[in-house]
C-alpha cells in the first residue's frame, strides 16, 4: 500500500470512528424539546382502579387543559403489555412528550426505547423502570414521584415507637415487578429489623387491590392467628385487611394493629375512626411538577433525575384535622 493510500486509509478510519463516537453520544442523550406556545403531549396510565390513579389521572388533565395542552391520555388497565402499546400509539400519533407511570419495571423499557428512538422525551411518574436497562437522562428524562424507600422506613419508625407489645407482621405487598412495592418492602424491612423485636411472620403480593388484599389477609390470618400487626403497601389493601380482619372477629386497630401507604381520604378517615394506625401519604397531585419540568426541559434547563414530591404523615394527632384536606 502507498503512502498516500495509507494515509487516505487512515483518515477515513478516523472519520468513520468519529462518526461512531458522536452517533453514540447522541443516542446517548434524551431527545430535545423545542418550545412552543402549545403542545400535544402523551400520558400512559397504569390503571385506574382505585381513589390514587384517579387523583393522578385528574391532575394531569387538568393541568394541560389549563396550560391549552392537547392531552393523549390511556388507561392500560393493569396490563404492561397494553402500556407498551399504549406508548407506541402515542409514538404513531407525533406526540411531543410522554409522561408514563410505569406498571412494571423491566416490562416498559422497551416503551421507554421506543420512544427515545423515536425522539420523544419521556418523563417517569410515580414508578420508575429498571435502572440498570434504562437510565434518566439518558433514555428518559427524570422520575418524579415519592421516596418510597422512605414511605416505607417512616412506617416502621412509627411502628417501632407505637406497637404497645404487638410484634407479629403480616405484610401485604403491591404489585409484584413494581418499584413502589419493591422499595416500600425494602424500606420497611429493612427499618423494622434494625428496631429489633419484629417478626414479619408472612409477606405476600395483594396487587395493590382492595379485593386481593382481603383475600390474602383472609388467607394470611387463618395461616397466621398470632399475627397482630398487618403493613399494607397502599390503602386499597389496607381497607381490605380491615375487612378480613372483621370477618375474623377481630378488631382493627385493637387487636390487630394496621398501617399503610398512599394518604386517601378513605384511609386518612381510618386513622380517625381508629382503624388505621398511621398512614404515610404518597402524593398524587403530579400535575402540576410534571408540566412544570416539561417547561423547563423546552427552555434548555438541566433537569435532576429524581425529582422528590412532599409527602404528608397521618396518625392519631393529626388525621381529624388534615381530613378535608386528603385526595
């Protein structure tokens, strides 16, 4: 080989690499969002089911119809495989953005892929995806939605401090796959062990359902008589231990002392009526924060990639006063 052709060799190996690195780097970014006076944006939901996903739902609309957004809203009704089609439609109709409350975690990432393939930005609400498949500003933009590591070690904090020598759990986990039961049983766990005292005799999968949450309780409780205490991972399966606790003869928060996530109106009342012990709140008011963080993407502004919602605790001292206030 020349010199010359050498030299044309290596140039165009040097080019080709090039181009290799920026293509990577690009792929490597979220896509952009241009500002514009309106937009048409995507929202996939997971289901709607129960008093929370309604309060989330209602915000979200309302915000963009007060901002003259054009909202694509969908309802996947429980099923990750119907969320991935949910957000291809959304890619088909030339959306801008995608705000999508992941069912499962591994399940949407090919949604999530998809739609950056296809140069939409994607922002997580209130569950996030796999962090080791898919990573915020990288294939989405950011998560916004509450610590629920958090929820679940304030649950244990309280418990530690108020069980009055109850010390048997039976704990009714959310939908198995999904970061909130994922992170609420690891939070709680994880406290309730460093408290020392605790037994979590039995710990099973509810789905985040009123009905299966009493269903499994009933179950649990026969397997189970000394079980004094049940941590449900969100109000619904609360509210149905409440029910298997009831039909047993027993009385809640006497005998059976219950706690849960989520702060609707329903359980906050609970804690009223004495029920409930205490309740952490997860906030579903994303509204406002999610078209916010849009805004701010479009104008250029760097975006963290958790952005924390505030979330109420409800207990005896102050659940009569904060009731109206509940969603």
């Amino acid at each position: 080989m020349s010199a010359f052709s050498r030299r044309t060799f290596m140039l165009a190996a040097t080019a080709i690499g090039a181009m290799a690195v920026a293509g990577a780097t690009a792929m490597a970014e979220v896509p952009k969002l241009k500002q514009k006076e309106k937009y048409k944006v995507g929202f996939a939901q997971t289901e709607s089911n129960n008093p929370w996903r309604i309060a989330q739902t209602n915000s979200m609309k309302e915000t963009a119809e007060k901002l003259g957004y054009q909202l694509v809203y969908t309802d996947a009704a429980g099923s990750a495989a119907k969320q991935v089609a949910d957000v291809n439609s959304m890619i088909a109709q030339g959306v801008d953005l995608i705000f999508l409350a992941p069912r499962e975690e591994k399940p949407l990432i090919p949604a999530v892929m998809a739609a950056k393939k296809a140069g939409i930005p994607v922002i997580l609400l209130d569950r996030s995806v796999d962090p080791k498949l898919a990573k915020a500003g990288n294939d989405y933009l950011t998560f916004i939605g509450s610590d629920f590591i958090k929820e679940g070690q304030r649950v244990a904090e309280w418990l530690a401090k108020n069980a009055n020598g109850k010390t048997k759990i039976i704990e009714l986990e959310g939908t198995t796959g999904a970061s909130p039961a994922n992170d609420r049983k690891k939070g709680f766990d994880e406290a309730i062990k460093a408290a020392g005292g605790f037994e979590i005799v039995a710990s099973q999968s509810g789905d985040f359902a009123r009905d299966k949450g009493r269903q499994v309780a009933e179950a649990l409780l026969q397997a189970h008589p000394d079980a004094d205490i049940v941590y449900a991972h969100n109000d619904e399966m609360a509210i149905g231990a409440i029910s298997a606790i009831e039909a047993a003869g027993k009385v809640p928060g006497k005998d059976i002392l219950v706690l849960s996530i989520d702060g609707g109106k329903e359980a906050v009342g609970l804690v009223v009526d004495g029920k409930i012990g205490a309740v952490v709140e997860c906030n579903p008011r994303f509204g406002p924060k999610a078209f916010e963080t849009m805004a701010r993407y479009a104008k250029g502004e760097k975006i963290e990639p958790k952005l924390i919602n505030d979330d109420k605790f409800y207990d005896s001292s102050n659940a009569k006063e904060e009731l109206a206030g509940a969603y």
